[in-house]
C-alpha cells in the first residue's frame, strides 16, 4: 500500500522557506497555501483582532492593482484566493487552473508583500468584520465559545480575549495607519512555508517560488507560545448567556489542558477522546445522548486551540432543545465524568483505533486534507514521514497508555459548563 | 450500456438498478453512494419532513445491521475508517460510504441491506423524532435559515418545495412510523435508484459485488408514485417577513425560474454569477464596496421541477432596507436593459468551467457530483454542462434576464431583527 510520504517533495529553499508538494489526480487543478509567521498572538495592542484586520485589508489591492483590477484579474483566470489568521500564521489558500499557476503564485506574493491598503479598502473590511461581529452576538455557539475562553483562561493568557461586545469597540478604534504599522512590522519571510497539490509538480513550483517569494524581508518575529495561565477561580456551576427567540441551546463543558501535541501521549489522550466523543455517530456521546435517549442533534468531544504549542482546552459540545437542556447537560457531564475516572474499554479502543487509521487514508484521498497535512508537517517541521509514524504510534498505543493519559490530563476540577441560548 | 467520461452506465436485468461505475486508482479509496429518487418533493402535507426522516430512521437497523443487536451501519463502517453519511434534498437522498480499498465490500452489504430490509421500528422513530426535531431547531436559530424557509414557502404554496426539507415542525413531531413506512416502501426500491461507485475498483469487480448484493433484491411490485403536482404560474410579487431578535437584516429576493433540465438554466447560471460572483460582480459592486451590505451572493436555486434565482443579502446594521432593496431592483431593471458585456460572460463562464473540473477532487467528489446530477434528472449532464455552458452568448443571457427578471416572478423575504 502506498504511504502518503511516497511522491511527496520537501525542499528546504535558502531565502525562500519550506516547500512541500503531493500532487493528486485531479486534472487541471492546483491548490496552494502559502503561510508565514504572524498571527493573533502578535498583536498585544488590539486584543488579537489586527491581524486579520490587516490580513484581509492586504487581500483587497496591491501596489500593482486596484481593488477591482485585483478581482478582475484573478476572477478572469478563475483564481480564488483567500486569507486566514490563527493564532500564530497567516495564510493565503489559493486554487487556480494548472495553466494560471504562475500568475495565481505571483499573485498572491504580491497581496502579502507589496499589499495597497488604500483607505476605502480597509473601510469596507472593517465594516464587514464590525457587522460579522455583530451577527455573532446573535449566535448561540458564538457566544457560548467566547465565554468559554474567556472564563477558562487568566486574562494574562492571550486565550482569554475578551467578549463579542468589546470586540465591536476594539475593532471600530483600529485605523488604517495601525493595520499598516502591523503589517510593515511583523508580516514578512517569516518562517515562510508553500504546499500544494492537485496537478502540480514539485519542480515547477520549486523554480516558481524562487521567483515569487525570495528576497522578502525576514521580520525577525518569532512563535508566541504560551503555557498555563489558566484562571484561578471556580465559576458558579453554570454560566448562562442568554439569547431571544432562540429554538436550540449550544452547551460546553471545558476543562483547561495543556499537552504536547507531538507526544505519544497526546496521541493516547486523542483516541480516548475519539472513544467519547469523536466525530460519527459510534462513539459514547453521540450512542447514548443521541441515539439511545434523543436529547440531542450532536454532542461532540474535541481538544481545541492546541495546535501552535499552546496551552488549550477540551471542549464537550452539545445542542438541546431549551426544554432538554438541562437533562442534556447533566448526562453529558455524567458520561464525561465517567470517562475520566473509569477511561475506555479495550473495545472501544480497538475499534477508535481501527476507525483512524482508515479514516486518515479517507482524508488524503482529498485536496483539503492533503493541503492540511503538508502544512502541519511544514510549519511544525515535522518529518515527512509524520501521517505514517503517527500511524505507527497510534498501532501500538495500549489502552494502559490510553487511560492513564485520559487520567493525567483532564482535571474535573477545573471544569466549566456554558449554556447559551432562550433559557 | 453506456460511457461517458470515464464513467461507465449498467442496468442490472434482474431490477433495473442502475449502476455507475468510475474507475479511479490515483487514491487507496472506494467511494459507493446510493441515490434514491425521492426527496421533499414527493411529500405533502401531514408528512413533510418524512423522507429526512426516514433518512434517520435507516441507520437504526436493518436486517444484518441492527443497533439493537449490537451490530449497528454505523459501528460496521466506523470501524473500517469510513466517511460516511446521507443528505436528503428537494429531489433525492444518498447514502454514502468512502472506505480504505481493503474494505470496498462492506458499503456494499449495508447498501443492499438498507435498500429492503430497513426494520424501522416504532421505538426507534421515537427516540429519533427529538433528534430530527433538534436539526429544526439549530436550524431555525439561524435568522438565514429561517428567512430562507419563509422564502420557499411563499414562492411554493403548492408545490411540496415550499415545506423546505426539514419539513414543518408538527410535521415532524408527529408522523406515524406507519406513514414512514408507508414512504419507504413506495420510493426504497432498486428501480428507483442509482447506485454510484468510484475509486480504486475495477469494473468488473464492481458488477460482481453488485451482483452478489443487490443481485437478489426484486424490484418494486407497483409503479414507483409519481409526482405530478405542479407550482401554478406565479402572477404577482409577494412579500414576506420574518420579524425576530436579531442584530442585522437580510434581504432575499427570489425570482421564479424553470427546472434544472430547461434549456434556460446554463445561462440563468451566467446571469446569476455576473450578478452576484465574486468581488467584480455587480451587486457586490453596488453593495459592499459602498458598506451598505457585508455579504452578497446570487445563486441558482434550481432542482428537479423548479428553482429561482436568488439574490441573498446581509445588510449592514442600521441600513435601510428600502434603500438597499431599491439598488438591487435597479441593477435587475438594467441588467434587463442593457444586457451583459462579452468579458462579464467570458469571466464567468471561465469560473463556472474551473468549478466544474474542482468538483472531481476524490473519489467522494466524484460520486458526489454523479449524485447531484443524478437528482437533476441526467447524470450525463455533468459532462455535457460545460458545452451548454460555452453555448450561451451575452445576448442569450439579456434574453433570460428578460424572461425571469420580471416583477411578476419575484418573492422577496426580509428578516428584520427585533
């Protein structure tokens, strides 16, 4: 059987940065991304919210083309392309037609290095951003989930944000010289990192980025990783948001972890948790609170906001009628406390252990997934050989492994509940 | 037999279940989706909803996959790595599996297991109604859904379109497991469905595993029901609200159109995308740029027996809908005026192909597409689409501008936040 390392190029390009490039059969298509260091956590000033603020202002126009010039010269060629700022990168996905790779790199090199940020432009953004916000003050899930981070974390930790409300207030003070500041200062050939797939070869790309993307200045910037901090006093046992006229409830119960993704035992915590609560329909949460006793459309398991390095939390999500809530939530909080005390049974475990391994060769039979997977392998420098050596670990995982760090990382202590909705 | 782009067309002679075969070994993956020909459409009052519904109540148990044993679709699948679920639309539902291919034969018996031996239990409805129910009520939190149910439900009054596919809620809560079985064994037949496979399996052991599974499965004793309910002409404008908490407004407008098989639907598709595709369009130009509205996008709502064309838009807060509604009527009054330049057709046109060859991403893309084209009424028309496409000039599509535009055909929705 072929391994997803088999015809996968990795270059290290001097001035340049990492490439990666796992063509797929899908005639006529490439999609890139293209990822530098720069992200929320590099914006101590605006709570976060500038660099994605910059980041889609920067998308508008170059210094070569005009807003509508931009969009008419990539919608010509069907090119898409759009910006998306985490915690720690920047990155520009892009597809294009085999025969526009060239102008569809050259392109989107020109967004991030030489963007316009004409006043107008930024304007619009950042009235669309305001009005975004603003429907998500309507959003069960949103609002559950901020106030889960705010509420989890110290307000020392860059986690703990602040709320929807004072987000709007934040955003509508940014101006157009703070976007440009931001940009000028931190977004550059940071760390810079370009994968793609479909229809390309690594060699082409290879000579294209060298043309595109060498000589861009490095801003020295580095990750912004930060551990613990998490908040020291218990909430009430439930904190509510309420909501108008809302027909479903979103729940979370979260506990604060802090793990190192690249550890067997992260590994072993992750198939526990596929057991409890993954995605599907076999596992604890979606048999017993769905299927068994109807309380609900989805109830899911998930570890969020890991993945740069930083400290982040388990979220245990769920959807109930306003009238079931209540019931909902305590047979998720007793299922889940019956997890972290008594683990997973070695069926489960086998099963779960079975189920991710096939569903890995599922994923990357798929441009999305192959995309996902060279750019962790890419940004995380990990090895090339990471989707068959975590495969590997996950074969010999026990489920001693397994409980013990379901055990060791999940503290019942610090668990929260958030309710939001017409309660 | 037929061919057509790679996929090959079979007939089983036993029960004239159709069987398409597109074979692909570029991934270790075998895609199988079964598409039956009944969706919203085929209901009525009293059971809308019922074949999402149903939906549900097939992953419950089936002869050799019964939760209740143990031995669940689900767990069978789950366990193998699968991705698999099912949707149900205006026309069809499918049932999909995308397995690793040491596994290609296991969707097989749960398909033909699922196809007649459904045990769909009383029990088992109840504890599911709640769970259907919940999908209504996540949907209906959010104000698009909710404006956009209210939009099909004026636009088809007759037609069971106009229930949306999640049905009414007292629908849902109520149905009988008597009616759903009722639907089941009127539409879950070989004869009317298509079995779709994909990826890395040869033809022939694609018949041969058919065979072995559906081989023995007879077809329906009676004729498949027919639908043969038809939306009147509409003969006016028609306006609905929906008034509820909420912090923006949004506008959807919708204008009448024919069924996805009308020779006028590639260059609705045309007009719709110079409308409102992407950050050159018109609206988008006439919307968001000037920060009247966040979002703007216009698609082509077109299905088996109807659709419209839908202009869907989220006000900026505090922007007077009047306003905003006054722009988009204006741009419609002089798209049908002045027609589209060349450039505006050749950009879209450009998108629209580029859409197409990205919908082939997978062995789950291409069986996911077969079955959307299947829904429509011929999935050879996704090889054909781009010709009917490259076909139609600027002037074809000033003429369907002409003939749908009109302020007859048109009901618009608004969601006001309160």
């Amino acid at each position: 059987m072929s391994k997803f390392s088999d015809n996968l190029t990795s270059e290290e390009i001097k001035g340049v940065g990492r490439l990666l490039v796992k063509p797929l059969v899908l005639p006529g298509v490439v999609s890139f991304h293209i990822s530098v260091l720069s992200g929320s956590r590099h914006d101590a000033k605006f709570a976060g919210l500038l660099p994605e603020l910059a980041a889609k202002s920067a998308r508008e126009a170059t210094q070569k083309l005009s807003r509508s010039d931009l969009a008419s010269y990539l919608e010509e060629r069907a090119i898409t392309m759009s910006v998306v700022v985490d915690t720690m990168r920047t990155t520009q996905s892009v597809s294009a037609p085999k025969g526009e790779l060239v102008r569809a790199l050259a392109a989107a090199s020109d967004v991030l290095r030489e963007p316009r940020f004409a006043q107008e432009d930024f304007e619009m953004v950042k009235s669309i951003k305001l009005n975004r916000l603003r429907e998500a003050l309507v959003d069960t899930d949103a609002r559950a989930e901020e106030r889960v981070w705010r509420t989890l974390f110290d307000k020392s930790h860059p986690n703990c944000g602040v709320d929807i409300g004072e987000q709007i207030n934040i955003v509508e003070k940014i101006t157009l010289e703070d976007v440009k500041k931001y940009w000028s200062d931190n977004v550059g050939a940071n760390d810079t990192v370009l994968v793609a797939t479909g229809d390309v070869e690594g060699g082409k790309l290879s000579s294209l980025a060298r043309k595109c993307l060498s000589g861009w200045e490095d801003k020295a910037i580095s990750s912004v990783k930060v551990r613990g901090k998490f908040a020291k006093n218990q909430p009430p046992n439930l904190l509510i948001e309420k909501l108008l006229q809302k027909t479903s409830v979103d729940t979370i119960i979260a506990l604060p972890i802090d793990i190192d993704i690249w550890s067997r035992e992260y590994q072993a915590l992750n198939l526990g948790l596929r057991a409890f609560g993954g995605h599907g329909f076999t596992s604890r949460l979606m048999s017993i609170v769905r299927d068994k006793h109807g309380l609900t459309y989805g109830t899911y398991a998930n570890l969020r906001g890991l993945s740069r390095g930083d400290s982040g939390a388990l979220f245990v999500t769920g959807s109930f009628a306003p009238t079931l809530y209540s019931k909902g939530m305590s047979m998720t909080q007793e299922l889940l406390e019956k997890f972290m005390a008594r683990g997973i049974t070695k069926a489960e475990l086998e099963m779960h252990r079975a189920n991710l391994i096939g569903s890995t060769a599922v994923s990357l039979s798929q441009s999305g997934g192959v995309l996902k997977t060279l750019r962790t392998i890419a940004e995380e420098k990990r090895p090339v050989t990471e989707v068959e050596d975590t495969l590997d670990i996950v074969r010999s995982l026990s489920l001693a492994e397994v409980n013990a760090a379901i055990k060791k990382n999940l503290d019942l202590s610090r668990m929260i509940k958030v309710a939001a909705g017409s309660i | 037999m037929g061919e057509l782009g790679g996929v090959v067309e079979y007939v089983h002679k036993r029960n004239d279940l159709r069987v398409l075969v597109w074979e692909d070994h570029s991934t270790p993956t075998v895609a199988l989706n079964v598409t039956y020909l009944v969706g919203a459409r085929n209901e009525g009052f009293g059971h809308t909803g019922a074949t999402h519904m149903l939906e549900h109540l097939l992953f419950k148990g089936s002869r050799n996959f019964d939760n209740k044993k143990g031995k669940s679709i689900s767990a069978a699948l789950e366990r193998v790595g699968a991705f698999m679920n099912a949707t149900t639309s205006f026309d069809r539902t499918n049932y999909y599996e995308v397995v690793p291919t040491a596994e290609r034969e296991l969707p097989f018996r749960v398909e033909a297991d699922r196809m007649r031996g459904a045990l769909l239990r009383a029990t088992d409805k109840e504890a599911e109604m709640p769970v259907v129910r919940n999908e209504f009520e996540i949907s209906e939190n959010e104000p698009h859904e909710a404006v956009a149910k209210a939009l099909y439900a004026t636009m088809f009054q007759n037609h069971p379109y106009g229930a949306y596919v999640i049905g009414l809620r007292s629908d849902v809560e109520n149905v009988t497991v008597e009616r759903l079985r009722q639907f089941y064994d009127d539409f879950y037949w070989p004869n009317n469905a298509y079995l779709v496979i994909v990826g890395d399996i040869s033809v022939k052991e694609s018949l041969e595993l058919t065979h072995k599974h559906f081989g023995k499965i007879k077809p329906s004793h009676a004729e498949i029901p027919p639908m043969y309910t038809k939306e009147p002409p509409q003969e006016g404008p028609r306006r609905t609200v929906v008034r509820r908490s909420g912090e923006v407004p949004i506008i959807l407008l919708g204008q009448r159109a024919n069924h996805f098989l009308h020779a006028d639907t590639p260059a609705l598709e045309l007009l719709s995308g110079v409308l409102g595709r992407g950050r050159s369009s018109r609206f988008y130009r006439a919307l968001v740029v000037p920060k009247l509205c966040s979002q703007v996008t216009v698609g082509t709502d077109i299905f088996h027996d109807a659709g419209m064309l839908v202009v869907n838009t989220t006000l900026q807060k505090d922007i007077e809908i009047g306003k905003v509604e006054k722009i988009i009527l204006d741009e419609l009054e002089k798209i049908k005026r002045e027609g589209v330049s060349e450039s505006e057709v050749n950009r879209v046109l450009t998108q629209l192909k580029f859409d197409m060859e990205k919908l082939r991403d997978g062995t789950f893309g291409r069986a996911a597409l077969l079955n959307e084209f299947i829904a429509m009424g011929d999935w050879k028309l996704y090889f054909k689409y781009l010709e009917l496409l490259e076909e139609v000039t600027a002037e074809k599509v000033k003429h369907v501008a002409n003939l749908y535009l009109g302020e007859d055909n048109r009901t618009t929705a608004i969601f006001i936040p309160k």
